[in-house]
C-alpha cells in the first residue's frame, strides 16, 4: 500500500466540512484512498446493481440506511440521490459525515454544483507522485522508462505492463465517459483527435490546427478538450498575462496528465524508442509540469503555474505566481549541462528584473550559480514546491 500525500488534506477537509468529493480520473486511487482514510464508515458502491435499484427507487430509505454516513461510490449513477443528501446535510451538524467518489468527474461535478454548492469539499486525486514512489522504493531509476510506464497506481499494485493497461484504460474511456457526457455518434474521429492531441502534449493549444487535421469543427474540438480536461486526461497551462512590453503568446498549453497514455496513444512501446522519438523533450516537460499540478492539487491550493512565450520564440517553460512574487523555471530533459539552456532564463532574468530561478534537467549535478539560478535533479520537486508554497 503506497500512503497518499493528499491522505492529511482528506482528512483536514472531513474535519471542517460535512461532506468532501474526492475527484480525479479513472484508476487513480480515490476509492482506495477513501476506504483507508475512514476505516471506520460504511462503504457502499453504486456500481453494485442492487445498491443501485435501492438508491433509484427510494433515495430518502438508502440515505436513511446510513445514520452515521458512509462512503458513497459512483454516485453520478444516482443523480436523484443529491436533492435528498442536501437535506441531510443541512439538517445535520457532523462533519465528514459523507464522503462521495466518482469516476466520471464531468456529471458527477455537475450535480453536486446544482445542488450541493456550497457544502462539500472538493479534494482532487491524480496517479502517484514522483515522491510517493520515491519513499516506497517504486520509482524506476531511467528516467525513459519512468516516461513510459507513468503513475497510475495499477501499473504498480498489480503489475500490469503500462502499454497493456494503457491500451485497455483508453478504451474503457471512450466507451463509457466519453459516450456518457457527450453523444459521439464516430468513435473512430474521437480516437484520431485523441492521438493527434498526444502528439501535442507540451505545446501550443491550436483548436483551428486541430480541428483541421481531426475532421471536425472548431466548437467540437473545444468541447472535446473540456471533457477530457474536467476528467483529468489533460491539463491546460494557462500564459502568463505580463507581457513586459513585448507581443506575448495567449493560447494555453495542452499536458496530459500522464505520460504513459501520451506513449500509449503515439504508439511508443520501448524504452528505446522513446529515445530517439523526436517528442522526448515534450513528454519530459509533461511529467514535470504534472508533478507540479499533483502537488497543488494533493494540498488542495490554488494552481498558481503558468507559462512565458513572446512572439519572437523566447519562452519560460514555467512561471510559479506566488501572489506576483515570480519564480521561472525552464525544464529540459538532457544529462549534461548546456550553456543553451540558459538562454531563455537570462533572457526573462532581463526583461522582469527577477534574479532568482530554476533549471530542472534530467542530470544529477546541482550547482547555484552566481547569476541566481539554481540547478538541480528534476525528481527533487518536493523540497521544491514546499519552499515555493511555504
């Protein structure tokens, strides 16, 4: 069992609130997590038919079956039930007394929003951290082969070859969320719009570019990209609005939040071939621009990440918004120090007149040079978003 870092937050939340949602994607561990947070609460799945048949047919008899509350699983299957467990709530005192988890994050934030504003907690759980293998002895030492395997927790508990489990977990996707929020009639043009947004993770979000090369309109494209960012598949990293007197980028970037299905969808299945893929540096840069989103999301604070591109090409692969108090940190992929990688940061260092930043990069030197950048290993992130968000 790999303890969760957002296992404390959890139970923080159920601390102050009457209810916490625990969100996320597929497979990542929420009903793990949840059942081993509150050992002592019944546990009740709305998968199981018959749970289901009871819940629909009288909602107010199965809340009544839970007094002191319960974990609630795929609740979205039951939309009713929420009308009901507002009242419960309003009429009770006790905190933490349900807790809900989903798998389909799209309807089951839609109920809740209509209905529970205001009283639940949201706590958003993504796939393992690189310091939740670290300390249990899980991570791969190649930083290639961690690229391709990913984070999802059964690739680790149950041992199951990421391109298999990749191959099968995309499926499960489509088949179910996908057909469940949005009526796609072709499946086929969703997984070819699926896989030419991999192939674009670490980049540019260009809906018109896309919608030409998928086949469809600009408006499905976007509506495509809302499903899969309410459901944790990808994440877009918003531009930095201070331009510095310069013509700056303000389309968002596009990251999936896992590196494993981005392999999975482009066809990467060896170690070897994710060397010479000409989309290495971009899967790097996605799993280190996911780690930083885990670890605000594990604590349950505010994304304040952003990205720095001007028109003439310069950009900074990440901007950490501490209540405008800026730290640049560019990230690049290769073993040996290069006076290129520099470039970029002294280049920002100019215009903003910030001293201090960070280059992560898959070496293991760690140098803190005199023009105030420091150098370091990317797997030491923790100490780093912890002095960031002290």
């Amino acid at each position: 069992m790999i303890l969760r870092e957002s296992r404390s937050k959890l139970l923080d939340l159920a601390g102050k609130f009457k209810c916490v949602a625990v969100i996320g994607p597929r497979q990542s561990g929420n009903t793990t997590l949840v059942k081993r947070a509150f050992v002592e609460k019944e546990y009740v799945s709305l998968e199981n038919p018959d749970n289901r048949q009871f819940a629909i047919d009288d909602p107010r008899g199965f809340l009544q079956s839970y007094p002191n509350g319960a974990i609630i699983d795929e609740i979205q299957r039951v939309p009713q039930l929420f009308s009901y467990l507002q009242e419960i709530l309003d009429n009770s005192e006790e905190k933490g007394k349900f807790i809900l988890t989903g798998s389909n994050n799209f309807l089951m934030q839609e109920n809740i929003s209509q209905t529970l504003a205001g009283r639940v907690a949201y706590l958003s759980l993504l796939p393992f951290t690189i310091n939740e293998l670290i300390n249990n002895n899980q991570l791969p030492g190649d930083d290639n082969k961690i690229l391709l395997k990913g984070f999802y927790p059964p690739i680790y508990d149950q041992q199951i070859p990421a391109d298999e489990w990749c191959a099968n977990y995309i499926r499960t996707y489509i088949e179910r969320d996908v057909r469940q929020i949005k009526n796609i009639t072709d499946l086929l043009v969703f997984e070819r719009f699926l896989k030419l947004l991999a192939g674009r993770s670490g980049q540019e979000f260009n809906a018109s570019s896309l919608a030409v090369e998928a086949g469809v309109d600009v408006k499905t494209v976007q509506s495509w990209v809302g499903v899969l960012e309410s459901s944790f598949i990808i994440y877009l990293l918003k531009p930095h609005h201070k331009n510095f007197n310069k013509t700056i980028v303000k389309r968002p970037k596009v990251y999936f939040y896992d590196t494993a299905i981005v392999c999975s969808l482009l066809g990467i299945k060896s170690i070897e071939h994710i060397i010479s893929h000409p989309l290495r540096g971009a899967l790097f840069e996605t799993m280190v621009v996911t780690e930083f989103v885990k670890f605000r999301m594990n604590k349950a604070i505010p994304i304040n990440l952003f990205y720095w591109r001007d028109k003439t090409g310069h950009e900074i692969d990440l901007i950490i918004d501490d209540a405008g108090k800026l730290l640049p940190i560019e990230i690049k992929s290769g073993k040996t120090i290069n006076s290129e990688f520099f470039k970029n940061l002294k280049y920002w260092k100019r215009l903003s007149g910030v001293n201090n930043s960070i280059l992560l990069y898959g070496g293991t030197q760690k140098q803190e040079r005199s023009d105030g950048i420091v150098v370091q290993n990317w797997k030491n992130l923790d100490a780093l978003n912890d002095k960031t968000n002290a």
